[in-house]
C-alpha cells in the first residue's frame, strides 16, 4: 500500500464523527485539539462526549446517522460497533468525494490515525497502514523516550530566529546553509544568544569568517546498526558525501534529502576517481561552506589512505575531524566468533593486506605462533600467502579463517587450515582473512573428521 504522509489543517474546517461510544471517544482527544469543527451523530452517547456537548467544544446530534450528515463536511470519522453502519458511512464518504475513516476496517479507509509523539508544535506520526497499530504504539513509546522533554520551546525559539533569518537575508544558499546551521545549535530568547547573533549578522561577515568542515567517518563494515551515533548524525547533515565503493546502499540511503553523493572509491584495482581528485572535492566543497563527510569503510585510520587526506587537509587550512569506526577486522572476528586477543594463544594482532603480506620487499613478518594475522583484501588466490608463510614455519594446520561480507547480509565464513588455504574458493568481495590459533574452533564444535567447515550467516 502506498501512503502519502501529510499534516492537515483542520482549524475551523467541518468534521463528522458518526459513533459516541468507546471507539469514538479513543478518536476524540485527538480530533479536538486540531480546531476541527466537529459534529457527532449518535442516538446514544458516553458521559464524556455529553459533557465536550455541553461546553460546545462539539455538538452532538442525539439520532442514527442520515446520508444527508455527511454533506459539506470536510473529512469523516466512522466509529460505531455496527459494520453495517460504517460501511454506509464509508460508501456515501466516497459517492461525496470525501475523505473517511472507519475506524479498525482497513477496506473502508481513506486515510489512517498515526501514533504520535509530540513536542510543542513538532509531531512525529507513525503509521502501520492499518496492519498493526499496537506495532505504531510500541514504536511511539521508544521514540518518546528518546527525545528532550525541551524540544518544544527550543524548537519555538527556532521558528522566530529563522523567520528573523528569513526576513533579513535574501534567497541564497549562505542563507539556506546559515539555516541548517542553525538546526544544529541551542538558541534561547535571549538577545544575546550566540545563535541569535550568527543568525542575523551579514551574510558575507558570516562567509568570511567560517569555514567548512570536513569529516573522516568510519562507516564500519556495512550494517548501518553498527554505526556509530555520531557518525549516523553527521551523514544525515552531511551537505556532501565523498564515499568509498565499499559502503552499501544501505548507510548511503541515510544521507538527507538534497545531500550530494559522490562515489570515489574503486572497486578491483580501478579507480573512479584519484586520491589528488578527491583531496582536491573535500577543499573545494569545504571552501564553499559545505559539510562535508568524507565517508570510508570500517575504520578510517586502518587502510583507508587518511594519512594523504589528512595531510592534503593540513596543508589546505582546511579544519577536519576523524571519527571511528569499527573496522572490518573486528567485524570479522564477530563473525567467526573468535577472540583475536585470546590470551590462550594470541599475545598481539597484525594488521597487513594482501599486497603488503606478499611483499618480498618488506621484512618479514614474525616468526611467532602467539599472534593472530589480519590480511585484508587478500586476493582471491591464497597459495602465495600460504606458502609464503609455510616457508616462514608456521606449521600447516595454523587455523585460518575466511570471511566475505562481514556483518552485511550474505555473510559467509570459511575455516580452513594454513596447509588448504590455496585451495579455498574466492570469496565474494570484501573478504578478510583472519589467521592465528585465537582462529581454532572451540573442542565442544570441533568437527575432527574435516579440514574446513563452511557456515553461512
């Protein structure tokens, strides 16, 4: 079912309500406080509706419902414990062209009440499409508890400072950034909030003195559920998302609506575009007053060329700020689950890639069995790295562990041994290869009679 999720107002515009029992009156609370003009027809009605009757805040018409009550009304509500009855007031609604809901009767509705959570003059609505209300319900009560209790004054103050705004800066996009800057700070009434004072300083005072902002964000492994709470905050006030390949559709679709988003990432060895290309977007939309994230996979100080964009950041004047993520290794090990610190067998961590495990031209890697060895994009073809560490000394059954999709639907984790690692099928990108005892399943799963045990997630 496809909805269009509006707000009406229905201040001094005409309503019927056709039921003044105990359906009826779970509508009325909400019905009252728009300033509808609202009229219920019911041959009998509960205490509470005689008593809105009396202080003419509705009026009630003490009969069964006519076809007739429905003419110049602007919306109904069906609400009696006869099906009969709202059916008809339903079929007449629509021969009327208008809008109606029959309370509880999916087929026999226009429209549908949210559940709604409320500060001040802001009001988030939920809606099932009918399908279950106590599902709105559940989700209105975890959004409630989430919200300042303040947010209604703060969000007063708001409204007057930007219709100030409004008033005194032309049409621009300083002015519509100077807005959404806004969004972002406390104001007060006081004249001399800071926020008062940016607001309705001259535009071009404002450009000269600030500057843009960019953000290295970690976007973890690909589940938006692990991102971090401010890293969520700053993708969806992002004015410009600069991402890596790597980040799926499902952390892009939280930008806002009007962010720019641009794919500079590469995917098997090509690249979009280059590293001079994108140090050169984060200074120009910097420069322009916009926030810019620039958004990599997992962590963005492991593997993600940070030291380039910030150096290239550095020598601009361009202000940044690098915020965490978590990186695919940790992701990994949850997978598997193992711990790469088990101080059983693992007394460090080795963060390497492919290109750099295989590297002949770098020393080699330690000749110890007590760490657990990250490779990440190791290649699709194992043997070299195999055998490059058997010719090391580890031995052939040093555990590994492949594992594609890490955290991301279509997980998929690979045991093996170092001895079989070249013989593993290529896993589907991003994988990561974890190995090291810490890797070794424990004995109560342990499957003795085979070399590698494959298990989808």
């Amino acid at each position: 079912m496809s909805l269009l999720p509006i707000f009406l107002k229905l201040d001094g515009r005409p309503g019927l309500l056709v039921g003044a029992g105990s359906v009826a009156l779970d509508k009325l609370g909400s019905l009252l406080k728009t300033g509808l003009r609202l009229r219920v027809v019911a041959p009998e009605a509960k205490a509470e509706v005689r008593r809105l009757a009396a202080e003419e805040r509705l009026e009630w018409v003490q009969r069964p419902f006519q076809l007739s009550d429905l003419d110049g009304n602007y919306l109904v509500i069906a609400a009696t414990n006869s099906a009969a009855v709202n059916s008809a007031v339903y079929q007449g609604a629509v021969e009327r062209g208008i809008l109606c809901n029959s309370v509880d009767d999916i087929p026999n509705c226009d429209f549908f009440f949210g559940s709604v959570v409320s500060r001040g003059e802001l009001q988030i609505a939920i809606s099932t499409a009918g399908e279950s209300p106590a599902v709105a319900q559940r989700l209105r009560r975890e959004i409630d508890e989430q919200l300042p209790e303040d947010l209604g004054p703060w969000l007063e103050n708001l409204g007057r400072l930007r219709r100030e705004v409004l008033a005194a800066h032309p049409r621009t996009e300083a002015r519509r950034l100077l807005l959404h800057q806004l969004a972002q700070r406390p104001v007060c009434e006081s004249a001399s909030c800071p926020s008062r004072q940016i607001a309705l300083a001259p535009i071009d005072k404002q450009n000269a003195n600030s500057r843009g902002k960019v953000h290295l964000v970690g976007a973890g492994p690909g589940d938006p559920d692990l991102l971090t709470v401010k890293a969520l905050r700053l993708i969806q006030s992002a004015d410009v998302l600069l991402h890596d390949d790597l980040v799926p559709n499902a952390i892009l679709d939280l930008a806002r609506s009007g962010c720019e988003v641009v794919n500079v990432g590469k995917r098997c060895g090509v690249k979009n575009v280059t590293q001079e290309e994108i140090n050169a977007l984060m200074a120009e939309h910097a420069r322009a007053h916009r926030r810019v994230v620039r958004l990599k996979s997992g962590d963005p100080l492991i593997f993600g060329r940070a030291a380039e964009e910030i150096a290239a950041l550095t020598e601009a004047g361009i202000p940044f700020e690098v915020v965490p993520g978590i990186t695919a290794a940790i992701a990994a090990a949850a997978a598997i689950p193992c711990s790469l610190t088990d101080r059983k067998t693992a007394s460090k961590v080795i963060f390497s890639t492919g290109h750099h495990a295989l590297s002949h031209n770098q020393s080699p890697l330690p000749h110890r069995e007590d760490s657990t060895r990250v490779v990440y994009m190791p290649g699709r073809d194992l043997r070299l790295l195999a055998l490059e560490w058997l010719q090391e000394g580890l031995p052939p059954d040093f555990p590994c562990a492949i594992v594609s999709r890490a955290a991301q639907p279509g997980q998929q984790v690979h045991r093996t041994t170092l001895g079989a690692l070249g013989d593993a099928a290529p896993a589907h990108a991003p994988s990561l290869l974890i190995a090291g005892w810490a890797v070794r399943e424990p004995a109560a799963v342990m499957c003795p009679e085979e070399e590698s045990v494959a298990v989808s997630a």
